[in-house]
C-alpha cells in the first residue's frame, strides 16, 4: 500500500511538471501519513508544509510541529486568526458553520499562494471515509490538486500511520477539523469512524449491513447529498 501511494505521488509531480508538493499540516493523523508519504516521494527538499493557526487549539500546532522535526521537513508558520477575525467584522453575522467553514478556505488560499510562488502541487489530506460522505469543506480542504489517501478508509490510515512510525499521540487523538471549540468530526458526523467504515464498506462491495438501519440510512442521505462536492462545477451544455 506504502509503495503504491509513494509511486503515485511521484508520477503525479512529474506528469504535472511541477517542483515540489506543498501541504497543510494540522496535528491530525492524515495530514502526518501523507506528509510522511510526500517525504518519501520527492524528498524533503522538495516538500513544504505550512502551519495554519486559525483561532486553533495550541496542541494541534504542538503536534504539527512534532511530526515537521520528525519528519525533517521543512516549514512556514502561517498564523490566519487575525485575518479570520477581520474578515468577519466586514460580513454579516451567519451561523456556525458558515463560520467555521471560512478556516479551511482561507487555508486552501494560502497553500495555492505557496503552489503558485514555488510551482507546487497542492496535496490534499483527505480519507475516503470523508470524501464519501462529504465530510470536507467545498472549495476548503476539498479544494486541491491530488489526495494520497482518497482511497483509503479512516481504519486503514491509522494501520499506514502505525507502519509509517507516527508518534502515537497523534495516532489516538480525536480526529477534529478545528472547526469551532470543542467539535470534534464523530461528534459532528453523529457516528463513530469504526461505524462508518464498515457500512461504507459494504456499501461499496455490496454486502448485508449490520449496523442499525437509521445509521445506514443516515450515511446513504450523506453519500447521495455531498455529490456535488465530489464533482466539478456542473455545465449547462446548450
């Protein structure tokens, strides 16, 4: 699975005739695997990986700096709270979502910022768990140029971050997009990843579900609504 990944990853850079690979790394598990897969696939002086505080907790920033000395990557501090804070005094008051989900798009702006000025490909950091429900922000993490681990379900990341030696730590923690205080990604979903992975999976190969059915149903109601963030910008053809 590693090599496979790693392979990709470079022949991805080289048909794209870019220099390098620049990504966001949060504290989370799945941005350290992929990190730690792009280190491998064009070397660390050919990877860039950017800290992008947004009114977030402090131990994510801990843990996004421990994994960049781990790794021996090289790394730009981006600080965006007070770029975020500013931006909402100038936009009405909206809910928290609309609000939270500012933080991943100024981050997308800010890796395209670093892609365009190195020639960097963005490299995204989200699970197939998440991109088949839709559990990523439009335009936000969504917004990016290849996704390592699109193919992998939460349970096999941890299974790549185990094998790729990421420090436990971050491996255990409680998966969070930082989105608001306190939120948490189970908490939000309403399900646990564990859950999510075996109905997606066997919805995917078509075998008898045996969790209950709300849940089930509540995942094919997220699976059939977040279509459109899985797709380009749909065309009028006259």
């Amino acid at each position: 699975m590693k090599n496979k990944i790693v392979s990709w990853i470079r022949g991805q850079v080289k048909y794209s005739g870019a220099k390098g690979i620049v990504l966001g790394l949060s504290g989370g598990i799945d941005s350290a695997v992929v990190a730690a897969l792009c280190k491998e696939a064009v070397g660390k002086n050919k990877l860039l990986v950017l800290f992008m505080p947004c009114n977030s907790n402090p131990h994510d920033l801990k843990d996004a700096k421990l994994v960049a000395v781990r790794l021996g990557l090289k790394s730009k501090l981006v600080d965006l709270s007070s770029v975020y804070n500013n931006f909402l005094k100038i936009l009405p008051a909206a809910g928290g979502l609309a609000q939270g989900n500012l933080k991943p798009r100024l981050r997308m702006n800010t890796l395209y910022y670093f892609a365009n000025k190195l020639n960097y490909l963005v490299c995204g950091t989200g699970n197939k768990s998440e991109l088949m429900v839709g559990y990523f922000t439009k335009y936000g993490d969504g917004g990016v140029d290849i996704l390592p681990i699109g193919d992998l379900f939460k349970h096999q990341v941890r299974l790549l971050a185990q094998e790729l030696r990421i420090p436990q730590g971050i491996i255990v923690k409680p998966p969070a997009a930082g989105l608001w205080h306190g939120q948490t990604d189970e908490g939000e979903m309403g399900i646990t990843y564990n859950e999510l992975d075996d109905i997606l999976d066997k919805f995917c190969n078509n075998k008898k579900q045996v969790a209950s059915n709300i849940k089930v149903n509540k995942i094919k109601r997220m699976y059939k609504n977040s279509g459109h963030k899985r797709k380009g910008a749909q065309i009028c053809y006259v």
